[in-house]
C-alpha cells in the first residue's frame, strides 16, 4: 500500500491570508488607478466643447429655466423632475450682464481686521 500525503485543506490560514491579500491588492489597485485618471484628467470628456450653461434661474426647489449656448445659438430650455423640456430657440441671442467680481476673502478679512472693535 502507498501512504497518502495529507492534502492542505482549501480554507486554511495560509490560503484565507493570500486570498485576503490578494482582495486588498485588487481594491488597491483600482483606487489607484482612478486617483491617477482624475489626478491626470485622463478621463474622456462628458460634454462638447461646443456648448455651454450660460445662465439658470431657479423657478421652484427642483424646477429651474436654463439658457443655453449651443454653437452660435442660444436655447431655453426647461429642468424639473420630470427632465429637461425645450422651450425655445431664441432668434436673438440674450445679452448677459456682466458679473460683479467680489473681493477676494483675504482682502475682506484684512478690511474687516483694520476696523475698530475687530469683525462684527
């Protein structure tokens, strides 16, 4: 008769550790792998280079009424819960106001600092 070796069981500590092991290397590698995708802007772009949100207005807590920029026209269209409606096409384009740039938060501070008394 021949002696059989014992064969090593499959849920030994041995193999739990390197299965364990191997799952955290995986989990690893895919975290990253997308850092560097975002960290490079690796990624494909979602949208065209073509188009534009150039104004919104908020109607309602989900509904609101956006102006869009696509190409050289410019389109209203309509965003609520029940997804995006188009209103229109507008024949002439919207002239935007120019926005009002705020002091930047260091100069702000440093206003509020020179006050007498110190920040309200």
């Amino acid at each position: 008769m021949t002696a059989m070796a014992p064969s090593a069981s499959p849920l030994s500590v041995g193999s739990l550790t390197q299965l364990t092991l191997s799952l955290i290397a995986i989990v690893a590698l895919i975290f990253a792998l997308s850092w560097v995708l975002k960290r490079f802007k690796l990624t494909a772009p979602r949208g065209s280079l073509d188009s534009e949100v150039l104004d919104q207005l908020a109607l309602g807590p989900r509904e609101r009424i956006v102006l869009l920029r696509i190409g050289d026209a410019q389109v209203l269209v309509g965003v609520g819960a029940g997804g995006i409606v188009p209103l229109t096409p507008l024949s002439k384009p919207v002239a935007l106001k120019a926005a009002v740039p705020s002091p930047a938060f260091a100069e702000r501070l440093r206003d509020m600092m020179k006050r007498p008394g110190g920040p309200p």
